[in-house]
C-alpha cells in the first residue's frame, strides 16, 4: 500500500476499536499508509497514543435519535473529511455508517467501506417500538447506502442477505469477511481445570446478550449440583436500551444465583479457568466471546441464532439452544457438565475450526483485500 495513501476508521467508541479493529490499523501502519481514528468523546480515546496512532473525536452518541445531535454529527463528519482528505473512510457500527457513509460522499471520499457487525438490539427488540425502529433504521440505511464506491463487510451469511433484501445493497457491494478475528497465540488450548464445573458468560451485561436465560438456568442446573460454578463476566451498558442495572446483577450475585465479576482484561485466563462457554443471544454478527472460547478449545453452548451458528456446530463443537429458553439452556448445561469426554471433543474441534477459519490474520488479510479493490 502506497505511502500516499490516508485511511480514516470512525467507530463509536475508542474501546470497542481496541478490542476488535486494532490489527487493522496497525496493519496500515505497517503498510506505510497513514492512519487517523475518529471516535466518540470519552470513551477511551486517551488509549490510542501508546500505539501511537492518531485520534480525533466528535460528538457521537451510540443509542437515540436526536434529530439535532444527529445532524451535528454528520456535519461534523463532513467538516472533518473535508479537512483531512482521506483516501478511505472505514465506518464501524450503525451511526458512522448511516451519517459517514453521505457525508463522504460530500466530501468527495474516494472509497468507503462500511463494517456492519451486528444487527443489535434494534434487530432483535420484541412489539410495536421494536418494529417501528427498525422500519427507521432500515429507511435510513436506504439513504445512506449510495456511494459510489462502497463496500459493506458483514460478519455473516444471515445479516448479508437480510441487509440485501431490506436496504436494496447491491450484492456486488457486499463482502462476507467472518467477524474480527481471534489471536491464536495469545488464546491458547489448555487442558481444563479441576472441578467444580464453572459456567461462563462473558459480553456486556444487555438482555438479547441472554442474561436472562444464563441466570434462570443457572438457578435450576444449581438445585441438583449446587456446587457447579456460574461466572457471569462484563459491565453493563448505560448507553443501550438493553442495558441491565448494576443493582439486579449484584441482587443475583449476593443470592448466590450467579457470580458477576464485571468487566475483566484477562479473558484469556478466565476461559483457562472454565469448563463451558455460553452465550444465549438473541443474534450476534459474529460473537467474539464464541471465537476465543474456539481458541482456547473450550466447548460451547450457544443460542440457534445468527452469527452463533457460524461458529457453533450442534454435536461437532458444541451445542446450540433455541433463543430464549432457559429450559433448554439448563438442560445442556447439565449435559455438558456431567460428560468429560464430550467436553474433550468438542474442545478440540473447537480449536481446529479457529485455526482454519477465524484467525486474525485471515480477517486482516481479506480487509486489505477489499480495500485494495476500492482503491486501485
């Protein structure tokens, strides 16, 4: 990649690109193009100079429609193209999208390529609001779909098809590229621990995230094997809708129903620690907890839902639940707790389908791809 070449990743929070898009902007340092974040104010931007990438940040809120604050974002976008003069923009999450997208084609963006990861809780929402908000959401995609030189990466087949049909994206301007990616040398397999079996749930603290249903299955698996773990890992989120309240998790915690240890930098060795990796959800784009408990060859037990079926095979590395029901979660549960020799197979598996598929090597190398093609 040429040295001429400058490349802007906008994303709501600095935290969330830490987390899941880091690689990528050290890999267009490393290819000697010229990077700039651009992120909401406070949300950990302060981060960034010890990688020593440069940040600017604008006023960005992550959930709501305030027509006002809306449009001081896109203006601000716009403003901010103009003066910084990218080659591509690479927006990530909902709001960069929709108010990025037009806003560089004002500015005269060259290319844009924007990074669908999830459909959230606008997706997943129940009743006449939910619809409502999707019908919104849907419109302004339609809207803000119509650059020239665009292209949208999904996480999986599921989302890449319903954002076609929903937003009339041209399949040409689709790419599947799974997820973010897992480092395999820092997410290793392990032998599992001791007894007693532990449970894990990491992921922020919403209620299409499954929380719910951990917690009610936690509570029937513990009346026969009251001595079986259930860890419940990450903070909640006063920005989404979905958000549970500091004060229900620590009602749970101190009836001894779960144990939540909030936000945690050392997933690695939690995951070490467990015998099982649950995530519940309602829908994901491609669930980073479910490719690390992959890494780390732990076996798994997910929601039937998108983007849990791309990483978790019923009988092969895991197994999968209907949405929504504890019963069947609790059931599992005590299927997997009480069967060394499953857990062993489907951990192995487990750790071979992220080996082959969901490195982060392979993800950042597809990424350049597409940005190759827009920019040649």
């Amino acid at each position: 990649m040429s040295d001429l070449v400058k490349i802007i990743f906008v994303v709501n929070e600095a935290n969330f690109f830490l987390s899941h898009r880091l690689r990528l902007a050290q890999e267009a340092r490393a290819r000697n193009a010229e990077v700039l974040i651009v992120c909401g104010k406070g949300t950990g931007e302060e981060k960034f100079a010890d990688y020593g990438l440069r940040v600017r940040t604008i006023s960005m809120s992550r959930s709501g429609f305030r027509p006002f604050k809306e449009l001081s974002t896109f203006q601000a976008l716009r403003r901010l193209y103009r003066q910084e003069q990218p080659d591509l923009v690479h927006h990530v999450t909902i709001k960069p999208v929709i108010y990025g997208t037009p806003a560089a084609r004002m500015a005269g963006v060259k290319a844009v390529v924007n990074a669908v990861p999830g459909m959230g809780f606008v997706f997943t929402g129940q009743g006449l609001l939910a619809r409502l908000r999707r019908m919104s959401v849907n419109l302004l995609y339609r809207l803000a779909m119509s650059h020239p030189n665009m292209r949208v990466i999904f996480q999986n087949n599921e989302d890449l098809e319903g954002f076609v049909s929903h937003t009339l994206l041209p399949r040409t301007s689709a790419s599947l590229i799974r997820g973010s990616g897992v480092d395999l040398s820092r997410f290793v397999a392990t032998p599992e621990p001791a007894e007693p079996i532990t449970f894990l749930l990491i992921g922020r603290m919403l209620r299409h995230k499954g929380v719910y249903e951990y917690v009610e299955a936690a509570s029937i698996v513990a009346k026969q094997h009251p001595d079986w773990r259930f860890l419940l890992v990450g903070d909640v989120d006063p920005g989404n809708p979905a958000s549970l309240s500091r004060e229900e998790l620590n009602t749970w915690h101190q009836a001894g129903q779960i144990e939540w240890l909030g936000h945690r930098d050392d997933v690695a060795a939690l995951m070490a620690n467990c015998h099982v990796i649950c995530l519940p959800s309602y829908r994901e784009g491609l669930p980073k907890t479910l490719l690390e408990a992959s890494a780390c060859a732990r076996p798994m037990i997910s929601s039937d839902a998108a983007g849990c079926r791309e990483v978790v095979r019923e009988g092969v590395n895991g197994l999968i639940v209907p949405v929504r029901d504890h019963v069947s979660l609790a059931q599992a549960m005590q299927k997997l707790g009480h069967d060394a020799d499953l857990r062993e197979r489907f951990g192995r598996a487990a750790r071979a389908k992220a080996e082959a598929v969901f490195s982060i090597e392979e993800v950042v190398i597809h990424t350049f791809r597409v940005y190759e093609e827009l920019l040649a």
